[in-house]
C-alpha cells in the first residue's frame, strides 16, 4: 500500500477535500490521509510515498522531518531543500534571465542588526547606501515587503523617499525588497501543479481578501496561451509542483509579480468553488500520478532547470 500524506496546519478545507477526493477514487494500492508524525529518527522513512506539504514554511521541526523523508525516499511537494533555499528576490533574478518581465527590485539590508552582529559585522556594507540611486531605478510609487514570506504581511506601498524611510524603520530585523509598481489593466493569479497543469484566475489585488477573486477580466485565448506559458516556464525553471504565479499585464505585457507561493492559498471561502474543485482534483490527480511513480529507497524529487542545468554547467537560456 503506497500512502499519501498531506502535512497541512489550521486550514481544513483543502486538506480534509485532498484527502476524501484521493480516497473516493478508489485506486488499487493507494491511500491518503493527514500525515501523522510520532517520531523522527535520522535515515528512516515514516513510510509515505507522497507527501504534500502546507505548513513547513512556519514549523522548522516540519521542515527537516521532510527533508530527512525526501531522504528515504518520499515525493515531498513540495522539494523541501529547493523551498529553503529559495527567496522571493532570487525568482526575480532568475526571472531577469528567462525572458519573463518583472518589476524592477532592489534588496535591502535590515533596517535593525541582526542578533550576535555588531557595526564591524558589516564592514562590507557602504554607509550610507546609494539610497538616490535605487530610487531612481525603482521610482516612485512602489511597494515594500519582505524578500522571504507572504500572505501579505507587512507589505507598504509607499509614494516618496520620506514615506520608504518611515515605513522602513518599523521593519525591524526583516530583510526587505523595493519594487516598483506596476500600474496594471488586468490580473491573474494562476495555479501550477505538476509543472504542467494550470489554472489563469482573473484576480483584484486592490479588493478586501475575501473579494480579490471576484474580478472580470475575461482573457482571450492568445493571452491565455501568453500567460500559461510563462507560468510553465517559471515553475519548470524553480522545479516547483505546487505554486501560484501572479501576473500583472500592463500595456498588455505580463509582470510576474509574485512567483514564489509554495504553498499557495487552496481555502475555499477565499478562492470559491469553481477555483477550489480544480485544484483539489488536480492535486489529487498529480499527488496519484506521483505515488504510482514512486520508486522506493530512490531521489523522487522534483528538481527544477535552474539547478539542473547548475549541475551540468550549462545556460539557463
């Protein structure tokens, strides 16, 4: 019996619907259910074959019980090594070299010292930074949020250098990015599963979060075709199997926006029911596939171009 485990936190309705919606396919040898951890011991399985992960980026402890699964074995969705590695900036580095446009980005230093670091820490770092010269490559208006994370958390949009060094100084020991605003016609949030199944939902960042699907832009098929090839793109270059790709179209050319959403809102009073059954059944359906691929005791990651090609020293493009 191959087992397929979904490791999720507070949220109910996707997990418990991933769950039912495996179970009532009734496929020979397969079986799902929230995973249950007793234990971890170094180099042993708890027996999954697929694991779909919901929660690791909040729980550290979660994350290297995956990683040590991945290690015997396991499909984790997903790759736990390639989720800690990644951060919102590098997707808009990497994007830069795979012919997607995004929003011009700038890191910034944290506006507090990390703990056990002094001023010599730093000795690196010019003081002051060439503040003028971001600005203008940035512009203003634009927006402020951090280079790790999501879910909206201390996002700033802000109109000129004295609202960024206000807004900058609550931001504590987080690290942040600038990134210029994109004034858009129209916006899609797309799901990408398994690297080739996609979902182009029209989406209203501006509205309260309980209405952001509730938009109207009607897509024809050329720029449905535009925008799902730059999602397969994006998620096969990360090696991302679960994922939500936010496009702006501006002048009609589409910004990735925001790309690194591993594990990608999935609640069925925010997404609504049409956006909720197709990912519950393309994630049942890929989470199967995965399982009767499984080869036990094997790498059954999902590794993504980037790092591929890393590894045989040849160009991303």
């Amino acid at each position: 019996m191959k087992k397929i485990g979904i490791l999720h936190g507070k949220e109910r309705s996707f997990p418990n619907a991933f769950v039912e919606r495996i179970n009532s396919k009734k496929i020979d040898g397969i079986i799902a259910e929230p995973v249950r951890i007793e234990k971890v011991m170094q180099g042993e399985s708890n027996g999954y074959a697929v694991i779909v992960d919901r929660i690791s980026q909040d729980v550290p402890h979660y994350r290297a019980y995956l990683k040590n699964e991945a290690l015997t074995g396991t499909a984790v969705i997903n790759n736990p090594f390639w989720f800690s590695a990644d951060d919102k900036f590098f997707n808009n580095c990497l994007a830069t070299k795979i012919n997607v446009p995004v929003p011009k980005t700038v890191i910034l230093p944290a506006n507090q010292r990390p703990e056990d670091t002094g001023q010599d820490s730093f000795s690196n770092l010019a003081f002051p930074l060439d503040w003028e010269g971001m600005f203008n490559y940035v512009g203003f208006p634009a927006y402020m949020k951090p280079f790790a994370g999501g879910g909206w958390k201390h996002v700033y949009k802000l109109n000129n250098a004295e609202e960024f060094f206000e807004k900058h100084n609550e931001t504590g020991q987080l690290v942040m990015l600038l990134q210029e605003e994109i004034i858009f016609e129209e916006y899609y949030r797309c799901y990408c599963i398994g690297r080739k199944h996609v979902r182009i939902m029209s989406y209203e960042p501006r509205n309260p979060h309980h209405l952001r699907y509730v938009a109207d832009f009607n897509p024809s098929e050329e720029k449905l075709k535009m925008l799902t090839d730059i999602v397969l793109r994006i998620n096969n270059y990360l090696g991302y199997d679960f994922n939500t790709v936010e496009l702006a179209l501006r002048d009609g050319v589409p910004y990735a926006i925001d790309f690194c959403n591993p594990a990608p809102d999935a609640d069925l009073a925010s997404v609504g029911a049409e956006n909720f059954e197709w990912v519950v059944e393309h994630a049942a359906l890929y989470a199967i596939e995965c399982a009767q691929n499984h080869k036990e005791g094997a790498d059954n990651l999902t590794w993504g171009e980037y790092v591929k090609r890393s590894v045989n020293k040849t160009p991303l493009y």
